[in-house]
C-alpha cells in the first residue's frame, strides 16, 4: 500500500474557533482511497488542554477525524 503524506501546511487560528482549509486533490490512478484529516496544536491554551484531557503541559495535543472514503473512477 502506497502512502502520500501532505504536512508542512501552517495556520494560525483564533483559541476556540475553527476555520476551513480547502486544497485539491488530482488522482492519477483509480480505485478506491482512504483519507485521514489530522492536525496537531502547538503551544496549546489551558482551555484546550483541559478539553483535551492532556496530562503534562509539554505534551502535544493532536486532533482527528474519522477516514474519508474516496473512490475514483477511471474518466476519458
């Protein structure tokens, strides 16, 4: 199984607030894909560690979501 990872992508958000970050995905070969949104909060807020049930103040809160199910379908 091939596995392609975007990272380095930076936003700054308000505490507490959420924003949405759009970008394309082009696939070259069909079939069926799996997608998993994932982010980590640097130097998180004492509201979002409580929420976030974090033990130490130095560890990193990380946030996910369920998997997206892509299928592509061969085009002409």
């Amino acid at each position: 199984m091939d596995r392609c990872v975007i990272s380095d992508i930076s936003v700054e958000i308000p505490p507490l607030q959420q924003i949405t970050h759009s970008f394309c995905l082009h696939f070259l070969v069909p079939g069926e894909y799996t997608l998993l949104a994932a982010a980590v909060i640097d130097n998180p807020s004492d509201i979002l560690r409580a929420r976030a049930k974090a033990t130490s103040p130095s560890e990193p809160i990380f946030c996910r979501r369920p998997p997206y199910r892509v299928r592509v379908h061969e085009t002409a």
